[in-house]
C-alpha cells in the first residue's frame, strides 16, 4: 500500500493517506472524461467523409469556383445535435445520481457510451445518424457531470485539485485519441479531391464509421473498472449511510481521517434533508449566488471559443491554407499541445491556486483570440494562422479547460450537490450549443476575424468577472468551503 502523511485529522494525528487506492479510483471515474473526449472530436475528422456519404457536402460552386459546397444549416446540425444529449444527460443525472448514488450513474454512462458508438458508426440515414449521436450525448452529459464530482468527493483536499484536473487530462487524452484514430484510419486522399470521390472512396463508406466505432473498446473497460469503485462517501452520509462511508473514508486516509470527514458532512446536513432532492433550495439566495458564479464559469468555459477550433478545425486550416490530409495533420498537433498544457495545470492547481490559473488563462486566451483575428484580416496563411491558435489552445489547456471542472465540483454545499452540478453543466452544454450551432453563421456573415474579435471579447468580459466574484478554494475541505461560502 503506498502511504503518505497528509494533514492533521481531528485527533491531531495525520492522516496516512492511501495514494495508490485514491488514484485508482479516481482514474477510473475518469475514464468518464477519456470518453467525452474521443465522442465529442471524433466528429471533426469524420465530417469530410460521412458529410458526402449523407449528402450533406457536393460538388458545386463555392464563390464562383468549381468545389465542395456544403449545406452549412444540416453541417451544423450534425456537429451539435449531440449536445441535445448532452444537456439532458447532464441534467437527468443530477438528479438521479442524488438518489441512486455516484456509482451506478457512472456504470450507466459507460454502456450508454458502448452502444451509441457502435450505432452512430452503422448508422444507415442521416435521421438515425443523428439520433445516435444525441444518444452518445447523453453518455457525455452524464460522464461531464458524474467524473468531476466523484472525484471531488473521495478526493483529500490538498489534492483535490490535481484529481479532478486529471479528469481533464483524460478528456484531452480523449481529444488526441480521436485525432490521432482519425489521421490513422483515414486513408491520404490528393488535394483536388472532389465530394464525389470522398463519397465513392473507402473514407466515405467505411473509414469514418470505424472512428466513431473504436470507443466501444474503452467504454466497456470504463465499465468493469466502474464496477470495482466504491460510492461516493459524501453520498452515503448524505443518505444516511455513515457506516459504509467510515469504511472507504478509513481506505482512504485511516481511521481519524475517516471520523474527521463524517463528522464535518454530518455538520453540513439537516437532518430533514437526508435522502431529499430538492431543487427548490437552490433559489435561497446564498445558494443562487454561488449557483450563479458555476453556471456563469461553465458558459466562459464553452463561449471562450476554443470548442469551435476543434469542431471546426477542418475549416480553419483549411481556410489557412492546408488541404484535408494536412487538416488531420494540423488537428492532432493541435491536440498534443492541448496534452502538454494540461499538465500545468495538473502540476500547479493545488500550488498556485484556482483563481490565478483562470485569471492568466482568460487574459492569453482573449489575446491570441485577438491575434487569431488579425491573422485572417491581414490574409496570412499557414504558421500565421496555426501559431496563434495553438497558443490559445495552450492557454485555454492549462485554466478554463481544466479548472472550471475543478470549481464547480467543489463549490456547491454537500446537500445539493448534485442538482446544482446538474445546472451548471447543463448550462455548459446549452452554451456549447450556442457556440457550435452559431459558429458557422457568424463565420459566414462576421468572417473568421470577426468571429474570433468576438470571443476576444468575451474572454477579457470573463477576466473582470473571476477577478471580482470568483473564490479561491485551494487546500479547503469542501465543507470549509460551504461554510465560507454560505455560512
């Protein structure tokens, strides 16, 4: 067992942390965002080829030159239709994960994720393509809700952070996964290539199902793994279940450890609230302000903009001058740099502090957007476009991306946990709905400056908004923070 000393228990003796049996648990809940990851951009490197096979892309004129012309209305139908799913996954976890319990939300999350991916790959018509999609969006709801807040509630709070980063680790491990899966499985197709031939071509028959298929291996790892994890202990107390929770709490930190916990979540309780979700209780004024701050974290996070660069990478580098196969290229560079700034975050959430690491992210990520949108005024191509964008993402990697998980996991009182998490993510989900269904109608009547000047301005609006209302919760068990927070 790989022991280390942590921070005084109650009885003055610190606790003998059980790192080995913290990680494992929290990497398997992760796996949830390993998930999200690969569901959310498989659809990216996809789009060039299932777009003509639903004759979504033809050949046809685009500003009086012969190429692929695509319907941009059913385009960008198809790329967030999922988040349909997302939002009511998100939401229906909430509340069902407040009754039934973290765990068998999770397990549910991981069949929904197999099953979906298998037929959203076969899909046969447009219509079931995008119903399996909203399916797989469902999983993601769930799993964007259930990981954070699992980890948040077996995590000991001086490595809360770093856990619940983790998560987003695997999330962007996920993100690169699909990338590097697409570039592999797609076959090298010359640059002339016309819609017809993408349609007639391997790629377009079988290639792009066999990227949404290849997430069925990791969702029913994902579920064994689910099987082996224990409840969450904070839900256990909060359901009248200490006993059970003095267990995998004495597993986790010792005996000490395991009391000091139940006894600051049974402080936490009211007793008339055990076993209750009321979503009503989250209209009490303390409670709307911090709900307010969540949800306000959650639409920064999608409206920042970044979301767009992945889901439509294609036609950003393309629009910088690469052709598909250089495009597949691009997006996996694009996700390695996301890789590698991920672990900022991971390495200095618990040093540095929330608050900082949002602050610093919010002011890069409002900058390059900014340069990002003098590249396409100015008419540059190549490194001028990509450089830019890779310093967003990279800003974007190590604060919004990572820490805003953090934050709503860890700010919202015991009690209600749950419903106010559900609401916040779903509001994510209906931002990122927003983001992507628009993007392409601001593209087209703004331009890519334009676009790219707006979500500018929308991240230097989110700086003044963390500078002012944001807490800093670094190394505060999640009951000091309510008690701060709410009193």
């Amino acid at each position: 067992m790989n022991i280390v000393t942590g921070t005084p228990s109650s009885s003055g003796v610190p606790a003998q942390y059980n790192l080995r049996y913290i990680w494992a648990i929290s990497l398997v809940a992760a796996m949830g965002g390993l998930l999200f990851g690969y569901d959310w951009v498989v659809i990216g490197g996809a789009k060039p080829f299932f777009q003509p096979f639903f004759g979504i892309a033809r050949d046809g004129l685009v500003n009086g030159v012969p190429g692929i012309e695509v319907n941009e209305t059913v385009s960008g139908w198809a790329n967030s239709c999922a988040l349909l799913g997302c939002l009511l996954g998100s939401m229906v976890s909430g509340a069902l994960s407040d009754r039934f319990g973290r765990k068998i939300l999770l397990l549910i999350s991981a069949l929904i994720f197999a099953v979906s991916s298998v037929l959203t790959g076969w899909a046969a018509t447009f219509q079931l393509f995008v119903i399996w999609r909203i399916l797989g969006g469902v999983a993601i709801g769930m799993a964007s809700n259930l990981s954070p807040m699992y980890i948040a509630e077996v995590a000991p709070a001086h490595m809360r952070g770093r856990l619940v980063a983790i998560n987003q680790l695997t999330i962007v491990i996920g993100v690169l996964a699909a990338q590097v899966v697409n570039m592999f499985i797609a076959q090298k197709m010359p640059a002339d290539t016309t819609a017809e031939m993408i349609r007639q071509s391997w790629n377009g028959q079988y290639g792009w199902r066999w990227m949404f298929t290849a997430v069925t291996v990791p969702s029913l790892i994902f579920f064994v793994g689910a099987l082996l994890v224990p409840e969450s202990p904070r839900w256990l107390v909060k359901n009248g279940k200490s006993q059970k929770a003095l267990g995998i709490l004495a597993r986790i930190g010792g005996q000490a450890h395991a009391e000091k916990e139940v006894n600051d979540i049974q402080n936490t309780l009211a007793s008339e609230e055990v076993q209750h979700v009321r979503f009503g209780d989250l209209l009490d004024p303390r409670m709307l302000k911090i709900l307010c701050i969540g949800c306000f974290l959650a639409i920064l996070q999608q409206w920042s903009g970044i979301n767009v660069i992945f889901n439509y990478a294609e036609e950003i580098f393309k629009q910088a001058g690469y052709n598909v196969s250089d495009v597949l290229f691009q997006i996996v560079i694009t996700g390695l740099v996301n890789l590698i700034c991920t672990f900022i975050a991971i390495k200095t959430v618990d040093h540095f502090g929330r608050r900082i690491l949002m602050l610093v992210g919010c002011a890069g990520i409002c900058l390059f957007h900014f340069f990002i949108g003098l590249s396409y005024s100015l008419g540059f191509k190549g490194l001028g476009v990509v450089i830019p964008v890779l310093a967003t993402i990279g800003c974007y990697a190590f604060s919004l991306a990572p820490i805003t998980w953090v934050l709503i996991s860890e700010i919202f009182p015991n009690r209600i946990r749950g419903a106010a998490v559900s609401v916040a993510v779903g509001a994510l989900w209906i931002a990122c709905f927003v983001l992507t269904y628009t993007f392409p109608v601001l593209n087209k009547n703004l331009g890519a400056a334009g676009t790219f000047w707006l979500y500018s301005a929308i991240c230097a609006a989110g700086f003044v908004f963390i500078h002012l209302f944001v807490p800093e919760t670094k190394g505060k068990t999640l009951e000091q923070i309510e008690k701060e927070l709410v009193g």
